[in-house]
C-alpha cells in the first residue's frame, strides 16, 4: 500500500532534517558561537541548504511527487497523506521557477546589499545604500516575474509569506484599518498624559529579569521540556523540530517592559509549532503556515493575553516579588496601563500594540509604490518622512531612524512587511470568534485563566501546520474572511476605556 | 593548472561541512537541546552522517582522488596537496572496506548494548549485559576481518585511532611501562600519608569554579575568541571548525579539582585543534592525527603545566581571590602536593595522573585477550578483578565499580583505551625534547611561563593536523620513534621528589 507515498516521505524526511540542521546552526550562531568561527559557519550553513535545494529541486523529487500524487488519487482532502503532497507540488513548482543563476545573483545582491546597508545605517548616509537598493528593487522585480503574477507584480512576492494572498485584498483592508485607527490614534494623543509607564523605567538586575522571562514563557504555556530561552541581540524563535522550538529574548537594564514582552511575542511563535499535530513532524507541515497566521499567534500572546488586565492580576505579584523595591508599591491597575501606554515613535521594533500597524502600512505602501515605479529610490527617504508626519505627526531627524532602520528591503524581503499587520488582524478576528463560541472565555481571562483560549488555538490553528492554507484556517476557525473590523474594535475599545476617551 | 585537485576540494568541502554539521548538532544536543527533542535530534545526526558517508564512500570520490593523484604526481610530499590526497586515499580504502549492511548491524547493535549496559550498570548485573558483550566482540572481530590485518587481528581495530600503530610495538611498550611505574605506585603507597589533599575536599561555589575554569583555559593558551566553554554531564571538547573549538568541564560543589583539571585537560585538546595551520581547513588534515598525539596534548596541559609548582606559583593567588575563605592561607607547595596526590580507586576517570596508567594497561589487556579468544565473556568480570588486585592492590566490591564502568566496549571501541595511555608517554617525550633543545624552558617553566613550551607544540604538533602520522610527527620533534623512558623517568622524579622515596 501506498508505496510510492513512502518513497517519497522517506526523501521528504531527508531534506527536512537538512533543513533543521541548518537551522539548529544558525541558532548557535546567534546564541553560542564564538565571533571567530563566522566565516566557517557560513559555509557550512550555505553547504546544508545548497545540498537541500539540490534534493528538493531534482528532478528525482518531482517524479517521486506525481507518483505519488496518482497512487493517492481519491484520498480526503484534509488527511496528511493529501495536504503534504498537494503543498509539496506547490512548493516544489515554486523552487523550480528560480533559475540557480538567479539564486547565485540574489544571494551575491543580498550580501552586498547588507555589507553597505550596515555601513550606511551607521554612516546615516542614504545615498550610499541607494544604488544597492535600486539593484535589489530591481531583482525583486525579476523574481516577480520568474515567479509569476495574474494582477499585481506585489502577488508574487506576498505570496512568498502569505500563501494566497491577493495584494488588492491586502491593500483595501490595510486601507480600512488605517482610516479607523489613526483617528484613534490621535483621539489618543490628545490624552497622552492619562498613562505613565515611568514605573517599567528603573533600573532592573538583568539576572532576575532572565528568571522572570522564563517564569513568563511558562506562564503562558510555552514547553520548556520541548524548548529552551537564551539571549539574542535581535530576538527570534525557531523550530529545530515540533519537540525543541526555541526562543531568545533580550534585556534592557533600565526597561522592564523589553525582556518581558519580547519573552511573552516569542513564546507566541514558539507554542505555534509546538502544538502541530505530530503526525505532521519530519515532514514541512510541521510548521506555521504563513508569516502572517505565525505573528497572529506571537501577537496574541503578547498583548490579547500579556497586555490584559486579568494576566496581571494573577502574575503582578510574582513580578513583585523578584523586584519589590521597583514595584512593590504598585497596583494591578497602574501596571495594566503601564504596559499599554500608546507612544509615537520612530522605532518600529520599538512600537506600541497600536502604532505598530501605522509603521506596517507605511513600508507597505512604499515598497509596493518602488517595485510598481511609482516611487524611485531616489525620493524614498522623503516618502518615508511624509508618511510618517501624516500617520503619527512625526518626523525621523535622521533616515537612520527612519528608512534605514530595517534589513527587511536590503534581504529583498519585499512582501515581508505586511504579514506584521494581517498578524495583528488575524489574532483579533481570531480572539473575537473564539469569545463568540465560548462567551465564559470573557471571565476566564479576566481572571487572567487562558487555557481555554489557548486550547482554542491549538484547535484551529496550531495543529494543522501547513496543512491547510492561512485562508482556510481563518475560514474554519472563524467563519468569514480576514476583515480589519475585529482589530478596529478590539483597539477602540480597550484604547477608549484606558485613555478615557 | 591542477583542476583534478580543485574538483576534489570542492567535494571535501561539502562533505568536510556537514561532518561539522552533525558535530554541531552533537554539541547542541550534549549542552542546550531540551530533553524533548531528542528522538528528532538522532534523526538529522544520522541523515547528516549517512549523507556524509555516502558522498564521501561514492565511485565519483574515488575517481576524484585517483584522478587528483594522477595529477599531483612528483608534488613534495609535505604539501597540503601531496598530503591531502594521501590522507583521502588511505581512509577512502578503509571507508569502503565495511559493506553497508555491516554497518547497519554495527549501529544496531551498538544501540542495543548501549540501552541494556546502561540497565546492567545501573542494576550491577553483568550477566544481563553479557550476550550482548558477546555479540559486540563478534562484531569487533568481523570488523577487523573486513578492514584486513597481517600479524595480529587487533592491529586493525586500533588503526582506527592510532593510524599505523602496531600491536606488538603498543604491547612492549605498555609491558616495560607497567613493570617501572607498579613498583613506583607501590613505593608511593607507602608513603601515602606524606600528601594532603583535603585543602580541594571542601565545599566550592558552582558560579565562581565556573570563572575560575574561564580564567585557567585563558591562562594556559585557550582562545576563547575561537571558543566556548559549557557544562556537560562528561566533559569534552570538538572543533566545529578550527575556528570554534569548543570545551565542556563539569563542577563538584564539594571538590575543586574535578572542574580545574577536566578545564584544563580539555583546553589542551582544543588548543590542538585550535592551532592547527589555516591553510588545512574545510579539509579532514584540519583535525588531531590520531586519539594518541590529540591525548598527548591534554595530558600535556592538565598535567605537565597544570600539576606543575610553576603555573601555581603564578595562579594560586587568582585562585585565593576566589575562595579566600577556604584557600586564603594555603602555600603553593602545599597546593602544588595537593593536586598531585595519588590514590589507588576503582573508577579510572577519577584516576590520578600515575594510576590512570594502570586502569589503561589492565583493559588494553583484557580486549586483547577477549579479540582473541583467550578469554571469554563470562570470565571477564573476575578477570578484570584479579589485574586491579594486580596492578593496584585493590578490588572493586560491584562490577558496577569495575568491569561495567566505561562505554567503549558497548560502542566497539576496542583499540582506544591504549590511547589514552600513548598519550601521556607522547606528552613526557615531547617535553622531554622540548626542554633538550631549549634548556632554558625549565627555567621558563618554573617561572610559571610556559609559552614556549606550547610554542615548540604548535611547531611539532598542532600545526601539521592530519598532513603526518603520529609515528612521523614524533620522530621528527623528537628524533626518536616513542618509547616508555620519558614518562617513566619524569614520574619518578616527581613522585620522588613529592612522596620522599
């Protein structure tokens, strides 16, 4: 039985475990690995996924599907044998399109582009960084194309982060999201002074917050017995299989709000892999199914679950304990706000839950005006500076806080961007449909018990993996299409009762 | 101009990177990785390692190596070039010689012993772990019979880590060691008494042991820019690259001199690593050139620097500002004594630097015997019991404490154990050397400086890699093939010194 179906799992198992191999040594590079041993590393990360390109993309392999695919003609749709060879074709016919010339040139780009970002970024000097950007707009362009489109250059880029995505769909929900929300944004403003965060702004011992985050991770579910915290300068999360998905966080002495919030975002991405159903393990379903339905979960962990006010009434007390002098005075109410103070800022990693979406839908908008020509490289860092005065009223002094902050263009990353925001959406649609099915969710979580919305989660969402597209599972889970409506009024209302609007 | 060898390369680069990629994955696993992921975790060291063997045991290799040759014909033999290709040669023969359906029995079986050695010793129940024994010895000697031997069968199995060493030789030599250093080991018994060591018998910090092995790796040459150092359950160290040699060290809380030595025993094997020339790297010359020589170099620092008067004449104060409580008013002599008493016991990885020898020699002993059929598996236990009474005086009361302690006859690594012991007569007769050619070294030495010391190893030794035998780097650093005298005459003057004989 079956027997085509195994061959091909048996070379599937082979080029994942080349895969999380080479992740496994990216994870050390970033956590562990002494500076002299880069350029090493490098080439030993660049020989796994050469190797595991070349397997993938054999010819061997797209026999083994289509054999694969016939032998298993009639078989349910949902059942992993169906979902992982119909997401196999997909991807298989995907890497196929990037000739290895293409790939050579792109990858060539990316580290140059990278070289001369950094030194630009340090330099404060855009004009530097410009003729490598203009050089990556335009493979990004040539990647579209080799790709290929129906209506929109961006579908084929998006479609890299956010399987069957349609930009137009994008763009008129991001444009929804903006109306409703930088009003709300400003009625905020008005009344900045109704919150103060100065108690997350002490001097806190770097060893205790190490303690904190992990008791934080554990708090909200996050496996330690299939899972590790250690330090990053850039946090992240990886999954070196469903059984070890690790995380890092970083700590700022002087802002308590750092560590913990990176802590509670990874911890959000990492419980995502760590419930895939193991059935799907060896295999690539074992993983988020979109950069966008992944954030959803980072996202709602750290504020549908981390910024509520029921999360603090059960843990305040523990973060009293490991900083009593700083916090001990404090009351559940005073942290509740502390930690959702809206703040305009240039910073985009350093953003609030609210103005976050503001610097999304601005690369958004610019990065779809750059590869359509609308927008040459040249006027960018003044696009940049207009959009930031006309969605949050300010202006970045230097493009090191504004257009040069991020790596995400100089990786070619375009498309990246606006699955940041579709996360935000999507966990609010989702927490919103989850309520609804289960109004005594309301109370639980209040009293800061979030089980039962976690079990939720791992119902609809985490389990399936790549079985299901990001469409499908918010069908399913939630009924309806992705709209802007459920983050609008989760904003409105929490933003409203905070800053007494 | 040489594009056969250029061809080569390339294909031992790729392989060269993921044997590194499975030691990274090794590393991980014995540091970070949490429990749960350990099933997936053998999974990708075992695709990287059948991946790896695969490529490199391929008929494309052994064309590429004969071609190469073919090529390089009349090139000095001394060259990367010249030496290469005669490495690839000789372990290419010997990688091809084992039938891949062997290998696969070996591997289960090793499995399989492992698990039930694991439940004997903890049960002390040999007889449980006897068939098995039985059965792995079988194996050892299939083995042999594949890689091929003239004199003595067991010439092939300790080729695998002593390249070109001979069993007669390894047996005169360990035969006139043992009849020196017993009556030694017995004239310090009964002067036991003369030295204390309850000085390192108290309860020590785990925090501070941990700098104070920072600081001890530092001091004797370890590059930490190239390194690490972690905590493992059994110390070791592997070079993920001669760029990123890392160690591990365990920590008594009640016995300072476990962490201090496993530190520095293990610093010693890195530094090999760590020194070897830049022009053999992404190769398999940029690695120790056999289990003996990589030996000599951790014995070398553990003991030869680390158990010297000089490097506690500069070190000890470092030490006293650690644990001015406990140490604060202990003399370097009384130091010095401490760290080098010896204690007849039973378990050999807390053996002192004389005795170690003894517990070596008894099991290389046994395993020949056992290869031969001279002795069985059923009379291994007494046999084992009545050499400790032999060679040390003692018997172990469980066979827990003797014949079940150590994992290399479970893994079929018969022929390693004597090179533990090649190891330390090595050391003793590059030091021996050292200081005949540079006098002042002992000067050097009792000063506390022991840079030209390491200097003269990196020159003879650690540069070379794998581009000479053992037997070849030996005569040419010290003008004379190995023999037991250096070590014999450098521990009885020590020993005499420190016990008054």
């Amino acid at each position: 039985m079956a027997t085509k179906y195994q061959a091909l799992l048996e070379k599937v198992h082979e080029i994942y475990d080349l895969r999380k191999a080479a992740r496994v040594l990216t994870w050390d590079r970033e956590t562990v690995m002494p500076r002299g041993g880069d350029a090493d590393r490098v080439d030993q990360i660049t020989t796994l996924r050469k190797l595991s390109h070349a397997l993938f993309t054999s010819d061997e392999m797209g026999e083994l599907i289509e054999a694969a695919a016939a032998e298993l003609n009639g078989v349910a749709y949902h059942s992993l044998e169906a979902s992982l060879v119909r997401f196999l074709s997909r991807d298989y016919a995907s890497a196929r399109k990037l000739p290895a010339a293409f790939v050579a040139q792109q990858t060539a780009a990316n580290n140059q582009a990278t070289a001369v970002w950094k030194q630009a970024r340090a330099e404060d000097n855009f004009a530097l960084f410009q003729p490598w950007l203009e050089r990556v707009v335009e493979l990004a362009r040539e990647m579209a194309r080799l790709y290929g489109y129906q209506d929109d250059l961006y579908d084929a880029l998006l479609d890299k982060y956010e399987p069957g995505a349609k930009t137009a769909d994008v763009r008129a929900i991001f444009e929804a999201a903006k109306n409703a929300l930088i009003p709300l944004y400003q009625a905020v403003g008005r009344r900045r002074l109704a919150v103060d965060n100065r108690i997350l702004r002490q001097p806190f011992d770097v060893a205790r917050q190490a303690q904190l985050a992990h008791y934080l991770a554990t708090a909200v579910g996050y496996d330690f017995d299939r899972g590790h915290l250690a330090t990053a300068v850039h946090p992240f999360s990886t999954s070196l299989s469903p059984n070890d998905v690790r995380i890092t966080t970083r700590y700022d002495p002087y802002f308590l709000g750092m560590a913990m919030f990176a802590t509670l975002h990874e911890s959000g991405h990492a419980m995502y892999v760590q419930n895939v159903h193991p059935a799907l393990n060896r295999t690539p379903l074992a993983e988020e199914t979109s950069a966008g339905l992944d954030e959803s979960q980072s996202r709602l962990v750290e504020n549908f679950v981390g910024r509520s006010r029921g999360f603090w009434r059960v843990h305040l007390p523990r973060v009293q304990e490991f900083f009593p002098s700083q916090l001990g005075q404090v009351s559940v109410e005073q942290f509740y706000r502390a930690v959702n103070k809206v703040e305009p800022g240039f910073i985009r990693v350093e953003a609030d839950e609210l103005t976050y979406n503001m610097h999304i839908i601005l690369r958004f908008e610019l990065e779809q005006a750059l590869l359509a020509g609308r927008l040459v490289v040249a006027d960018l860092p003044a696009a940049w500076n207009q959009k930031m005065k006309e969605f949050l009223g300010i202006v970045p002094p230097t493009d090191r806080q504004g257009v040069l902050q991020d790596i995400h263009w100089t990786m070619m990353g375009f498309g990246y961007f606006p699955t940041y925001t579709l996360g935000n959406l999507y966990a609010a649609q989702f927490y919103e449909a989850a309520v609804e099915q289960n109004p005594s969710l309301l109370e639980e979580m209040a009293a800061g018990r979030f089980g039962a919305l976690l079990d939720w989660m791992r119902q609809y969402v985490h389990q399936h993996g790549r079985k299901l597209t990001p469409a499908e599972i918010v069908t399913q889970a939630t009924g309806r299409p992705l709209s802007h409506h459920p983050f609008v009024r989760y904003a409105t209302a929490k933003y409203s009762e905070i800053y007494g609007l």
